[in-house]
C-alpha cells in the first residue's frame, strides 16, 4: 500500500468512527423525539413547532460555519423526520 491509499484509508477509518457516533446520538435524539410527540399528543400540542425550528437554526447561522447551507439542509431533514415520528 503506498502514501496516498494509506492516508486514504486512515480518513475512512475516521469517517466510519464519525458514523458510528452520529447514528448511535441520532438514535438517542429519535428516543427523545418520540418522548416529545407523546407529551405533545398528551396535551394536545401541535407537532409543528415553528419558533423552535427557528430558534436552532439561528443557532446554527450563529456558529458561522463554513458549511453552513448543508448543516441547515440536514437539520431540515432532521425536523421532517422527527414530525414523521411524532405523528405515529
């Protein structure tokens, strides 16, 4: 194996650690999600929470990150998932 397909590798190997870490908190915050639609349903609360979206998302534009457009386009993703779920 030369240079190059090693530090490729090592960069993968970094990537499936940073996966296996992203699914097992994103397991975590589904846990939470469905907690959160229960209590919602329990008191008869709309599931869509508009001041709240946008409260994360300008805590996210005040991080000014760099990849901020696909930070925001995964937490989008994020908020229609967890309405999914809540709405089961």
């Amino acid at each position: 194996m030369n240079k190059q397909e090693q530090l490729l590798n090592e960069q993968r190997c970094m990537i499936d650690e940073l996966d296996d870490l992203l699914i097992n908190i994103f397991s975590l915050r589904l846990n939470v999600v469905k907690e959160i639609g229960l209590i919602k349903k329990t008191h008869g609360l709309d599931i869509d929470d508009d001041n709240r979206e946008l409260m994360i998302i300008n805590k996210i534009k005040e991080k000014h990150l760099n990849d901020e457009k696909q930070v925001l386009a995964l937490y989008q993703l994020i908020f229609n998932l967890s309405k999914e779920i809540q709405e089961i």
